[in-house]
C-alpha cells in the first residue's frame, strides 16, 4: 500500500530539485518504491571536507534533501507542506570518492509530524550515516 498522497516518480522528485543545492551537489533520486525512497550523491570536491573525506554536512544535505522529498509527497500539496525541525545525525563510516546512496523510509506520518529515518550507504552497502529527521506539516 503507498503512503503517497501525490503521484510520487523520480522524474517528477529530479525536476523539483532544479536549480537549488540538490542540483549543485549532485543529488539525484534513484528509485520511489511504496513507502521509501532512494537517491545518490557524488563524493567530489563539492562533498568533500579537508581531509578529503566526505563533509558531515553534505550527509545532512542529502539526508534532509530525501526525506524532505519524501514527506512533502506524502500530504495533500494543495493544503499543507513540510518543513525540517530537527536532524539528527550520526557518522559511521568515512568515504573519498565514488557515490553515496540513501533510502529514506517512514517511521511516523501524522497530521501535524512526519519523523524519518534515512540510511546511507557506500557502494558495497556499509552504512556511512544514520539520520533520523523530523519534519513539521504546516498548512498552507
């Protein structure tokens, strides 16, 4: 059963993040399945941090930017929008280069809070991040 309120594709979640930090880092969403959602981004010298490593923040980017998505897709657009309130994340693993990949799933779709849980993974699928985002539904 899908919990999306709005026609859910990846084209439609690509074309949504035009010309904002999503397109300038590379996030691109992969797959919307019933209930989650994927997209990756570049480890590159846009994502990375000094050491060379991929920032902490561009993790929090992506986190936000895929659940974000998410949530606004899961109520009535015409009525209300969601919006972050809390990010929550902690850092597993360290990566250089190649992509990263996300899969938002929903752990609380309510009236007035959405909480999600956002995983991310390297190429061989080791956890990168953990993030547990909340977002607040407001009405238009």
């Amino acid at each position: 059963m899908s919990i999306w309120k709005q026609t859910a594709t990846i084209e439609s979640m690509n074309e949504h993040s035009a010309n904002t930090m999503m397109q300038h880092l590379g996030v691109e969403f992969t797959e919307v399945g019933d209930d989650y959602v994927c997209a990756k981004m570049p480890v590159n010298e846009k994502t990375r941090q000094p050491l060379g490593i991929m920032h902490g923040g561009a993790s929090c980017v992506l986190a936000e930017t895929i659940g974000s998505s998410a949530a606004n897709y899961c109520v009535d657009f015409t009525k209300f929008y969601c919006v972050g309130l809390s990010i929550n994340t902690n850092h597993i693993r360290s990566i250089r280069e190649g992509f990263v990949f996300a899969k938002a799933t929903p752990v609380h779709i309510g009236r007035s809070t959405q909480v999600w849980n956002i995983d991310i993974t390297n190429a061989q699928q080791k956890l990168v991040s953990t993030t547990r985002l909340t977002m607040a539904v407001l009405s238009r």
